[in-house]
C-alpha cells in the first residue's frame, strides 16, 4: 500500500538524517505535506523516529515514540496541503540541538520508491536505497573530478552520481553530493577512500550512509 512505502521513506530518510548530522539529538520536526497527512502519520512518525534512532538497541516501529521520550528529544508533527506542481506528497525531517540543525525532505516516486528531494533547502534528488556516501563542499571548479578519481583510485564504481548547489552568499557557493556505489564494493575499499576524500581542499565533510 501507498502507506507502507511512506513508512519505508519515513524510515530511510531518518536513518539518512542520523548519519549525515553527526550529532546528539535534542529535537525531531516532522512535517506532512499532500495527502501524506491523511495516511495515518503516526506510523510514518514511528517509522522516521525508528531511523533516527536506529543506532540504539531495541528501537522498532512500535516503540519508537517512546524512546525518543525516555531520551527526552522533543518531536513536533505538522500537516500541510498538497503543494502545486512537482511532487504531491512529501515528507520532511528536521533534527535540531542547540546550536544547529539539519533538514530533509523526500517522497515515494510513483508511491513506490523512497527518494531525496532536498537536504537543508538545496535540491538534491537520489534514491534512498543502498551504501551512499554524502559530502559537503565548496562549489569551485574541479571537484567532481577530484570525487570521481579519488573513487576511481580506490575501485569504487559509482552507480549514481547526485549533485545539488546552494544559491551564491558572500562570494561562497556550497553543494551536495549523494553518490551511490556498487552493491559489491568492500568495507576496506570504503574505508580507505572516506579518508582520501577527507582530505580534499574543498571538501568539508563525507558522511558513510547505509541504508538497507
């Protein structure tokens, strides 16, 4: 049903959240947008809190609220109406702490497959599926290059390359990368190249996400 794969989205872009943000949660947005709201959303909730918490012991789609309570993260659900033209239902995750947060959005392309759509307000669509690696960095000329050779070096075949970039502030332009490897490629082969993109001049950070 059109639900399940909400729950599915829900769930793939919690555990995307909680590997990309990096940091202790102290509060969950979650907001509903299309006829998303109207699917029974506290499933979905329960779904997306049980990716983000994922790293913690015996967290399940039934218990998640409450853990997210035992741990004292604050969690607050909106519900909007559809939005005109592009994608109809969409589902957004927001983690905060006190000094930052991160925001993404997603929905289930044709109601099936759960998809990126934006990461803190920079269009980026990839399929939430897979081992992906995520990176930040400063838009300046050469660096998908660089990306693509240090993955190359390491035998990394890329299976999708997706690249979003934020509007120019103050002379510094900043992008996404969502880029999905190769079922079979190894730990090691990972490992090794996580620490050759670390150490490009413009890259800021390269997040590891595995998502199923």
């Amino acid at each position: 049903t059109a639900l399940a794969h909400y729950m599915v989205l829900g769930e793939r872009l919690g555990k995307f959240l909680a590997a990309t943000f990096g940091a202790s949660v102290e509060s969950v947005e979650i907001a509903y947008a299309g006829h998303l709201s109207e699917m029974r959303p506290e499933l979905v909730r329960n779904a997306a809190l049980c990716g983000i918490l994922g790293t913690s012991e015996h967290v399940n789609r039934i218990n998640a609220s409450a853990v997210a309570t035992e741990q004292g993260i604050r969690v607050h659900e909106q519900k909007t109406e559809a939005v005109s033209g592009g994608a109809g239902n969409i589902l957004k995750l927001t983690l905060h702490t006190a000094q930052r947060s991160m925001t993404v959005s997603g929905t289930a392309r044709h109601g099936r497959f759960p998809r990126l759509l934006s990461c803190d307000g920079i269009d980026i669509e990839a399929p939430l599926e897979g081992t992906l690696l995520f990176i930040r960095n400063r838009d300046v000329p050469g660096v998908i290059g660089k990306i693509g050779t240090t993955l190359g070096d390491h035998s990394i075949n890329i299976a999708n390359f997706a690249l979003g970039r934020a509007e120019e502030n103050n002379g510094v332009r900043l992008a996404l990368a969502v880029i999905h490897m190769d079922a079979e490629t190894k730990p090691a082969q990972i490992q090794k190249a996580l620490e050759s993109l670390g150490k490009l001049e413009a890259i800021t950070s390269v997040r590891l996400v595995k998502l199923n």
